[in-house]
C-alpha cells in the first residue's frame, strides 16, 4: 500500500512565519518597548527571506528522509501530478507500506511530519538570533521524529509470536 504526503512550499513558510511572529510577540512582553520593534525584525522569517527560508526547507526535508527506514520510501512516481505540487518547490514523500497498516494514522503521521518541518526551520533560523528559543525548538525534533517511527510500525493485527520450546 502506497500512501503519500505532500508539503507545499507556500503552507511550510506560512507555519513558520506565523510560529516566528508569535514569538517574537512573547519576546515583546519580555522586553522594553524601546526593543520591541528590533525582536519583531530579528526573529520574524517572513517573505524577505526566501532563499534562506528554501535552503532550510531542503534540508529539512534531507532530514525527514534520512530519519524514515528505507524500508518504506519510496521513489516519486514519474507521472505523479497534483494541482498543489510543484517539484522544484515543495516537498512530496512516497511511503510504501505493509499491506495491515490501518490508515487512521495518516493524518496523524502528516502533522507530525508538519511538525518536524516547521521545527527544524525554526530551530536553524534562531540558531544565531535566539540561542535559548532554538535550544527548545531543537529539543522537539528527536521526540517528533520517534513519534512518526512508532506511527510507521503500527499494524491492524498484533504480532503473532511462536511458541517456544525447551
């Protein structure tokens, strides 16, 4: 059974954008108003940024892939077209799975996916702008990712296991 996800461009950098501005809003409530301004312009990764923001995109997406068993990716099908996919920009992954895996977890596994993205974009925007708040956005990439391996492995039917003998 083949399932697949697709994460555009333009939905990741709205994520971000919107999760840098309500920090940057908490920062205000931390700061004088004098600095308010300044941590809205540092911390924000809006539009301007977009060949960072690419950059990061990409390799977060090397990092979902390198962390998902090989046994389940699967190449992108050459005839694959979606109205919301284009290839140079967004990100779509192939997983190819056993054929009890219950598919209620789909949706579960796409906003984990979402998750590790917009963290892992988060976490190396603020690496030199905010050391502490990227401290916490990087310490949610492992659990995401073990999560999203858990929900891989899930199966309708339990593991039968062979009785042992002497």
């Amino acid at each position: 059974m083949t399932i697949y996800f697709i994460f555009t461009h333009d939905q990741i950098q709205k994520a971000v954008k919107m999760e840098t501005s309500l920090l940057a809003i908490r920062r205000k409530q931390q700061n004088a108003a004098g600095e308010t301004e300044d941590m809205l312009k540092e911390l924000v990764m809006d539009e301007q940024y977009e060949p960072m923001f690419k950059r990061l995109f990409f390799q977060a997406h090397a990092e979902v892939i390198s962390k998902i068993s090989v046994n389940y990716l699967m190449d992108t099908p050459t005839d694959f077209t979606s109205n919301d996919y284009k290839a140079e920009r967004d990100f779509v992954l192939f997983l190819n799975m056993h054929c009890d895996f219950p598919l209620q977890y789909k949706p579960s596994i796409e906003i984990k996916l979402e998750q590790y993205l917009i963290d892992y974009i988060c976490y190396r925007w603020l690496e030199t702008k905010s050391p502490n708040d990227a401290a916490t956005y990087a310490s949610r990439l492992q659990p995401t990712i073990q999560e999203i391996q858990v929900l891989l492995i899930r199966k309708t039917q339990p593991l039968k296991r062979r009785p042992s003998f002497p």
